[in-house]
C-alpha cells in the first residue's frame, strides 16, 4: 500500500459480522474469498455479457423501435456522447456521438457513488466491515466528539450529520482540496446522526479511509478485484493529489460500464453463476434506508412513495409522494451531475445508460456552488430521456 497520511494504522475493523452473514461465504484464513457463496436462482437463467452483449430486436422486448429512436434522437438532443438500452439482457439499441464508441470513458461525477456502496456491500459480505460499525472505529479523529457515533450506514443514507455548505462541499473539497479525504475527515458535525438529511459529498468521501482499513487494499485496487474485473467492466476510480480514491465522484466510466452495474442490480447481485454481491445487499440498497428520504438508499436513488429530499443548493427542494410519479417505485438510479445515469426498472427487466457533456469538470463544479445543481439529481438531460423511454415502452 501506498505511504501517507492514515487514520488507524494497523487496527482491524471491530465489527466481523454482517447483517447479510446467511448469504455470505467464510473468507479463508488467507482472506482470499473470490465471492460471496449463494445458491443459484432464476438469475443463473438470465442472459448476461462476455466482452459482448447479445443484441435484440426492440419490438421483440416490448419496446416501439420508432419510439425509441426518438428517446434516442432526445438524448443527442442533450449532449449526449453514449446511450444504451438492455431489455432481458439483451441490447435492444445502442448510440454514439462525437467520436465516442463503446470503450470511451469520462467522468460520471456522482454515479460513482453506486459503486462505491457496492464495495461496501461486498466488503460487509465478506466480513470485513458491518455497517452498523461507527465509522470512528477506523477514522480515530472522531473518537471524543461529536461524531463519534457515525455509522458506515449513516454515511451511505446520507443522514450521518456531518458538516456541510454548498461553498465547502463542492469547492473545497470536491473541487480544490487536494487531500479530498483529509478534509473531509477534518470536517465538524453540524447533527446528530440520524437526524437530518443532507446530499454530503464529503461524508461519502469519508468511506474511502473506512474501505481502505477494511480491506486493507487502495479502493481502486479492490474495485478492480471484486467487481470492476468480475463484471468485464474498464472503469477507474479517479485519485486526488494525494493518491485517494475519490469514492463521492469521478469515476472514468462508459456506458458499458454503467449499464453492468445497473444490470448487476437487475440480477439481484448475481453474474454469470458468481454472487458478486449478497442479494441482501441489492435488496437493501435500493429501498429507504432513512426515514428522512424515500427518494434515496444506500448511495442509489430511488421512486419510492413518501417524502423525497433533492440535493440543496440555492434552496432545498423536498416533497411528498413519487420522486419520478410516471414511473414505478421500483425503479432505482445511479446518478451524476450534468445526467449521467444508470437507470434500472425491474417491472420492464430494463436498464439503460446514458453519459453526457460535462464542459469542463472544474467549472461545472464551481457552477454548482453558486446554487444551480438541478442537473444532479433530475435536469432535463435526466427527466427528458426517461420521459422518451418510458413513452417507448409497449403496454403489456
């Protein structure tokens, strides 16, 4: 592992059970479990990749091939370098635009974070962490203080408490730190955990210096061992000055990449015959994981009914009923700013991925902290295209 600043050297995390422990496998006493251990189910009937997809005829998976050529015609309407539609785990249609092809890679800012609770899940699996654990096992600076009792769950439902401003999320950490994890670990508490919601990039940034004792591993290294590989993905995490994995945003993905995740998702964590990860873990991940939001799991984003909470900027924007109300409430997303977007709806055995122009990644992120991120959490480049699919699809 790489030199620098650590927060618990040498301590092993405290907790070794997990809340998914009937469906995880014993890690060997080399601790070189390859996956989690389930038995199989309707998901090793299911169609999955190699280095291909297989590809399908749209009106034979209950999609108009017109309509979706439109969805497809909205999404280069918005800037839209890729998109890719999988029905039955199958591509029914597949577009690129300026130069882009299916290996090309960009930032998907926070559509990382999906993957970065994925690691978590799969790290608990294993028993390497629980996340009820407090988060201040590991990160020793909050022992004695007023966040103390942070939960590894608290900083996946965003509801840890942690200190947050708009002016110190997107520009000081996200944008100008140059330790991202330091800073944010540095951070004070402004709630006690539980207690109010807050889209907090640097209490997500938080889980790296957690994974990283955990597995005893650099997060990007992990990734490509128990998920990134297994899945036939290229994906990166991006590393800040300081060598961290930025686990809040960044990642270097393609469509590809994204639509394996959703579908990994889809399959209730299964892959060809392997559990990446517990199907425990999918079904958790993608339901409330607090009160405060229904909108939101552990890093996914969800159309559950209650009340949902968007990421604040200039104003914080919060209601009741169905994030998405044309949608079903099963559906969950991995989302990023500017639209970048793994969309999964298990009703319609569908996901589609969708990446799209950024400008310059630093202006974006300066642009947002002057108070306009609508394009976080549902701007037009997302709402649009869904609308378009959505129309797409044949009634049954």
């Amino acid at each position: 592992m790489r030199s620098r600043w650590r927060w618990a050297p040498g301590i092993v995390v405290a907790s070794m059970l997990c809340t998914a422990c009937s469906d995880a496998a014993d890690v060997d006493a080399g601790g070189e479990d390859a996956s989690v251990a389930l038995e199989g189910g309707p998901e090793d009937d299911a169609l999955y990749p190699g280095e291909e997809w297989e590809t399908g005829a749209p009106e034979d998976h209950g999609i108009d091939p017109t309509r979706l050529q439109e969805a497809a015609d909205t999404a280069e309407g918005h800037d839209s370098h890729c998109f890719m539609v999988i029905q039955g785990g199958k591509v029914v249609g597949e577009w690129y635009w300026d130069g882009w092809d299916r290996d090309t890679r960009q930032d998907v800012f926070s559509a990382t974070k999906s993957f970065t609770s994925t690691l978590v899940g799969i790290a608990q699996d294993r028993g390497l962490l629980g996340i009820d654990d407090r988060a201040s096992d590991t990160i020793t600076q909050w022992q004695g203080t007023d966040s103390e009792d942070v939960t590894v769950r608290n900083l996946l439902s965003n509801d840890s408490g942690r200190e947050w401003a708009l002016t110190t999320d997107y520009v000081g950490m996200a944008t100008l730190a140059a330790d991202k994890t330091r800073f944010a670990v540095e951070l004070g508490q402004d709630h006690e955990p539980g207690t109010w919601w807050e889209y907090n990039n640097s209490a997500i940034q938080t889980l790296e210096a957690v994974l990283e004792q955990a597995t005893d591993m650099e997060v990007g290294d992990f990734a490509r061992e128990v998920l990134f590989e297994p899945l036939g993905m290229g994906a990166e995490y991006t590393l800040d000055d300081a060598g961290n994995a930025t686990t809040f945003g960044g990642m270097q993905a393609s469509c590809d990449d994204l639509a394996r995740l959703g579908y990994l998702f889809l399959r209730n964590g299964r892959w060809a015959g392997e559990q990446i990860v517990s199907r425990t873990w999918v079904e958790e991940a993608t339901v409330p994981s607090t009160e405060l939001n229904s909108a939101y799991g552990y890093l996914w984003w969800l159309n559950r009914d209650g009340h949902w909470v968007e990421p604040t900027g200039s104003s914080r924007s919060e209601g009741d009923g169905k994030w998405h109300p044309g949608d079903p409430q099963e559906v969950f997303m991995a989302l990023g700013f500017q639209g970048q977007i793994a969309f999964v709806d298990p009703t319609r055995d569908l996901v589609y991925a969708r990446i799209g122009g950024m400008g310059d990644s630093t202006a974006a992120f300066l642009g947002g902290a002057t108070g306009d991120l609508s394009s976080l959490a549902g701007g037009p480049e997302v709402t649009d295209i869904r609308d378009a699919v959505r129309a797409a699809l044949i009634d049954e």
